[in-house]
C-alpha cells in the first residue's frame, strides 16, 4: 500500500469526524454521517477505524500532534532565552486551541464521559512523550544560562508535564462551571495563579518572573 496515498485517505475520515464534531457533537455523530460525507463503504472505514471511539481519539491526536509541531519553531530558535522559550510555549498551544475553540469546546463536551476514559489516557501518554523530551531541553538550557535551579532536567521536565496536565484538568472543571455561573472568574485567576506559582518554585525562578498564561487568554477561554 502506498504509505502517502493511506495518510491521505485517512486524513480525509478525520477531517470530516472534526467537522461533524464541531458541528453536531461526538454524541450525535454516526459512522454513517461520516460514510454519507464522504460516500465511501463501511469497509473503506474500518480499513482505518475499529470504531466510532477510535475516530475520536485520532482526531484528538492529531490535535494534539499538530500542537505540538505549531510550538516546535519556538523551542528551536537559538537566540531565544530558556524563559522565554517557555513562556512562548505556553502562549503558543493556547493560541493553537483558541484558533481551534470549536473543536475543544466539543471535546471537552465529551470528554470527561466514562465510555472515553482509555482515550483520556491514550492523550495523557502521548502527552508525556511528546513533551518531556521539549521540556527537558528548556530546562536544561535554562540551567546553562543559571536561570533555572534544578537538580536533573529531565526528572523536573515529568514533573512540570504532570503538572501541566494537572492544571489542563483543572481548566476543564474550571470552563464547565464558568459556563453553568456556579463560580467567580476571580477563582479562576487564583487557580492558574496558583500553577503559576508552582512552576516558578520548581524550575527555582523568582516569583513574578514566569508567565504560563496572561490575562487575554483567561478572559478569551473564562470571562
């Protein structure tokens, strides 16, 4: 099989899957919406799929994926400063799900399901593969420059991924009960402030010298 010719086809299943999920749910979304779209056999989709759960979690891999290659420029460029580099970081994924919001806005819809606890973990994996190694670099980049002061680059990078993922539950929960009116936007700003926090302390940065997200990207996703 050509290797070029199956991406492409495949690719074409996810695009309409994420258009279909943005557009009426995951939910209310068939195999058979998928198979109409595209006018293709239901032996041309579990060529690529087993199931409907296993389009959604391609979709959201290659999400995450993609995230990953937008923020890749940033953690390449030699004159940019370990801190820097980090804030930047931050900055650029949530820039990634802001242009994006339609498609996260119906993940997070589903997400927190029990029927999507194994591709909850499949992304906290992928997660911890793709960003441990970048971190660490950072890290270690950071502690060359003595603005960084950790004992091993790449123990603190699990760590901060942990963390990261730890803060991306929390704005989950957060998000949903912004949206229901059940909790000030005030907790919100003291709950990233309080990741914040925990970041600086761990990379051993001066306190207010880190930013993982500013007040525009809070106000887009919480106010």
């Amino acid at each position: 099989m050509n290797p070029t010719l199956h991406s492409v086809r495949r690719d074409a299943f996810l695009d309409v899957a994420q258009r279909l999920v943005e557009t009426k749910g995951y939910e209310a979304m068939s195999v058979q919406d998928v198979l109409a779209a595209l006018e293709v056999s239901k032996g041309a989709f579990y060529h690529y799929f087993d199931s409907k759960q296993a389009l959604l979690e391609a979709v959201v891999d290659r999400f995450a994926v993609g995230g990953m290659a937008a923020i890749a420029p940033i953690l390449r460029d030699p004159n940019l400063p370990a801190l820097t580099k980090l804030e930047r970081v931050f900055a650029g994924i949530a820039g990634w799900k802001a242009e994006r919001k339609e498609l996260v806005l119906a993940i997070v819809e589903v997400w927190n399901s029990d029927s999507n606890a194994i591709v909850r973990e499949k992304l906290r994996r992928l997660t911890v593969r793709l960003m441990v190694p970048l971190l660490s670099a950072v890290i270690r980049q950071g502690v060359q420059e003595g603005t960084f002061h950790v004992a091993s680059a790449d123990e603190t990078a699990t760590v901060l991924v942990a963390l990261m993922q730890g803060a991306q539950e929390q704005a989950t929960d957060l998000f949903i009960a912004r949206q229901a009116n059940t909790i000030p936007y005030e907790l919100v700003e003291r709950t990233f402030a309080g990741f914040t926090d925990a970041f600086a302390r761990i990379l051993g940065v001066p306190e207010g010298s880190l930013t993982l997200q500013d007040a525009a990207t809070l106000h887009f996703w919480f106010g």
